[in-house]
C-alpha cells in the first residue's frame, strides 16, 4: 500500500490536469461530446478499450426513463465505456455523469465558469465538483494500479463509464444498462465528502402552466396575474411537501434536514413591463418518498395542486401539470450490504476511520443499478463545494484521498483470483 500511494502522488498532477481538461469542455445537456473525447483519450492512455455507445435522440421507449429534453438537431450523440481487455462479463463497474448545469450567471463568478481555476487548494469551475472530480479519483487510481499491480485486472474485468443525461432525465444510466452495460457492483464517483452515499429520494420534474387574466397594467389591481398566482401554488406545495416526512416516515432520511424540498428552477412568464401577462410556466422540482412510484407521485403532485387553486376563487382555471426530465424513484443499499462493508474497510486502511454513511434528499443515477437491474451500488468521491451554484469547486486533496480509498478497493476486490482461474493456473502445473 506504500507503494500504491506514492504512485498515487506521483500521478496526482496528471489527474488534475485531466480535471481542468474536462471542465475546460463544456457539457451541459446537448453539449458533452468534447468532455467525452477527452474521457476517452484519458482511457486509452489508461489501456483500457474504449468502445462509443450509441445514444438515442428520442424518446426512450422505457416506462423507467426520464422525459426527454427538447434539443435543437445536431449530431449524433453517444456515451463512453472503458473496460480492461479480455472476455466474460464486468466484475465492477465505475460510473460518473460528463454532463454538467449551466453556469447560469456568468458574471458573479469570480472566475470563468468553464475555464478551470486554481486556488486556495481547490479547482474552480463548473462540473468541477459535480462531478468531474470523480473522473479525475476513477483515473488517478487506475493509473497507480497499473504501475504498481500491472497484472491486477487479468482475472476479473472493470469497466469504467461516462454517462450523459443524469442532470436532467437519468436516461444515459439506463440505456448503458439496457446495452448490457452491468457488473457486479457499481461505484458512482459523485461528490460525497468521501463518505458512503447509500441512498436518495424520489425526485419528479413538473412544469406547471398558471392562466392568469391579461390586462394592461393600469388596471391590473382588477385581473389575476399569473405570476402571483403562481407563487400561490408553489408556497402550498411547499407547505404539502413539508408534511411528507410525518406521512410516510423514513428512517433512512431521519437525519436530513428537509428531505422533500420543493424548487422553483425557473418561471417564464410576460413580455412587457405594463402588460399583465396571460399565463405564467413555473418549472419546479419536487422531492418524494422513497416508498412512492413516480406514478403515484405524479398523481399526488396533480392532487395537491388542483387542491390548493380550487379552494381560491382568484384562480380562472385549473393549472395545467406537465411532467419533464426526471421520473426518479427513491433508492437505498443497505449499509450492511457486502459492498459497503469492502469500501468502509478500504476507507479506514487509507486514512484509518471508517467513513460516514448516509443518503440524501437528492437523487443520482445509483438508483437506475439498484431499482431497476438489481445491482448494487453507492456513491463515493470528493470534497466538493457550491455545486450547481456559483463558484463550484473542488479540494484537489480530496481526489487524491478518494483515489487512496477506490485503489484500495480495487486491489482487494481484484487481486483474488476467481476459482475458475485458479483451477486453470493448478492444471497448468503452476503454484495454487
């Protein structure tokens, strides 16, 4: 292990020059492929095979895929697995997500959101912290194995693959997996303060059209502006999302603070500054119950909504509910699981404590191995800061602290040989 953390150091400048290319490439939705090249030149560097996965324009025809996002015509787009050569199915798989929000407001940032920035130990940027930085630990620790263990992986296989479209819908997990994309078990290299994240909550998209009652402005005291309206409807959903966690306890989110948080991601509304406008579009994410579908959730959200604008008489119609992007159910492994146990004593071998487990009242692309194809899977990655927000960063420290905890795992989880292998090597006259 001495071995495998000095290679570590020696390779930590490379693995932050790979974080900077990365972020240096911009990959909002629609927008990924060059982040991917470079994820895929970073992989053969590595001697892992590259192949492109083919990702589809349209709709998934998948009752558990997210609701696609409009995007203008362009380029076919695709997604990039790595895998370590040889045959027979993947024993583990590393899993990020290239795309990355928007950057918003460019202009409070103190420095370029897409240009990568160091400072203060930390590298500035967006996708920095959610999630490049995992990109940057998954490499770091393969490129010490393969120095230090260069024959670790002729056993069992790895793959290690960058999905699009966990931002918004979840769809690039699931359609990997719906190619055959699968292992064993799934390390997702999310920002987790290099701690455990087991599990998250239901996360569903709406959008929710508000009519109101034109007029020019002068008399809008007599109309209903829709905007106001609007407001109404969030700050009741807000009030009905509050009452979530007495309804259906969990104790796996008993030490989140607001599980079930309702945000308001953007309003579109009017084009005049003395018009009343005639409707008003509110896109909001909505958090629910683990133990909830997404159907069921959709049908709730519905309810609440028509609840709260027929019991007001100012409202002249019915809102209209809309779902897009995530239809994601909520997910949990247990932390007894054998996954947990192998990363925990990997964690503590690095940096001699166990790490904290814990889930969130978010959602990632985890949920997609465990719910829908059975396979294990957690987070783990780095300390980062302000993601989704402004001036996102990353503690470049931590990557090199994750990557002591993954090239541990690693090596255990690799360095035993599978008793098929090890029949072999016996008939072949060598040492069991």
């Amino acid at each position: 292990m001495s071995e495998l953390d000095q290679a570590i150091v020696r390779n930590a400048e490379r693995a932050f020059g790979l974080l900077a290319d990365l972020v240096a490439a911009p990959s909002v939705v629609g927008s990924e492929q060059a982040a991917l090249e470079v994820f895929a030149h970073e992989l053969v560097d590595l001697g892992l095979d590259v192949e492109r996965l083919p990702f589809p324009a349209g709709p998934v025809d998948d009752e558990r895929a997210g609701v696609n996002q409009p995007l203008p015509p362009g380029d076919d787009r695709y997604q990039v697995l790595g895998t370590t050569p040889g045959e027979g199915p993947l024993s583990l798989l590393l899993n990020g997500h290239m795309d990355v929000v928007p950057a918003g407001t460019p202009h409070l940032w103190a420095s370029a959101p897409f240009t990568p920035t160091r400072r203060d130990g930390r590298l500035y940027g967006r996708g920095a912290g959610d999630m490049k930085g995992g990109f940057a630990i998954g490499a770091l620790a393969l490129r010490a194995l393969r120095e230090v263990e260069p024959t670790l992986f002729a056993h069992r296989r790895l793959g290690f693959l960058a999905v699009i479209e966990e931002e918004c819908t979840g769809n690039g997990a699931l359609t990997a997996a719906r190619q055959g994309v699968l292992a064993d078990a799934v390390v997702l290299l999310e920002p987790t303060d290099l701690g455990l994240m087991l599990g998250g909550v239901g996360v569903l998209w709406v959008d929710v059209e508000v009519r109101g009652t034109a007029a020019h402005a002068e008399s809008a005291d007599l109309g209903a502006n829709p905007v106001d309206l609007g407001m109404r409807v969030v700050q009741g959903l807000r009030r009905w999302c509050d009452t979530l966690a007495d309804a259906d306890p969990d104790a796996g989110l008993a030490q989140v603070r607001s599980p079930y948080n309702l945000n308001v991601g953007g309003v579109c509304a009017g084009d005049w500054h003395s018009s009343v406008p005639a409707s008003a579009t509110f896109r909001l994410r909505v958090g629910f119950p683990r133990a909830w579908t997404p159907a069921r959730a959709e049908t709730e959200v519905r309810a609440a909504v028509l609840a709260i604008t027929d019991a007001d008489p100012d409202f002249p119609a019915p809102p209209t509910v809309v779902t897009t992007g995530l239809r994601a159910q909520g997910y949990e492994l247990a932390a007894d699981h054998p996954l947990v146990a192998a990363m925990s004593e990997a964690h503590r071998d690095a940096h001699g404590a166990l790490p904290r487990t814990f889930s969130m009242g978010s959602t990632t692309d985890a949920r997609t191995y465990l719910n829908d194809f059975g396979v294990p899977a957690l987070c783990f990655g780095a300390v980062a800061h302000d993601i989704h927000g402004v001036d996102e960063s990353v503690e470049l420290a931590s990557i090199v602290d994750g990557a002591r905890t993954l090239a541990r795992f690693l090596h255990t989880r690799f360095s035993a040989v599978p008793p098929a292998a090890a029949a072999r090597s016996t008939s072949l006259g060598a040492a069991p």
